[in-house]
C-alpha cells in the first residue's frame, strides 16, 4: 500500500500589512501579522459605517417583503 507523501511548498511571506491589499489574495495562503498590525485592523474596521440595530431590522423586514 502506497502512502501519499504531501510535497512542501514554500511559500514567501509578505508582511500582513503588504498582504492586506494585495490583488493576488488567495484562501490557500495563509498571512501572518504582528498584534499591532491586528488591532489596527480591526480599528479601521470598527471606523467604518455601522448601522443600528433598529436600522438593520427594518432593512431585513423590507428584504422580506420584497422577497415574497
């Protein structure tokens, strides 16, 4: 019986922040950042448009609607 043998691919890491906006994301290839790089992520995330929840319900309510 023959095992597979699973090839190592060595893939070139790129800071996370190079790799952020890069066009050639990929899934497969996993991207690596320090906690500051993290968290500075998650603060331009949390500085974008959020809507408040009474917002987001009529929003669904009306997707409903015009789902029917």
């Amino acid at each position: 019986m023959q095992t597979a043998v699973r090839q190592r691919i060595d893939i070139p890491q790129k800071p996370y922040s190079e790799s952020l906006c890069s066009d050639e994301w990929s899934p497969t290839i996993p991207f690596h950042g320090t906690q500051e790089e993290w968290w500075e992520h998650f603060h331009q995330i949390e500085k974008g448009q959020f809507y408040p929840i009474s917002d987001v319900h009529q929003r669904i309510a009306q997707w409903m609607d015009e789902q029917k």
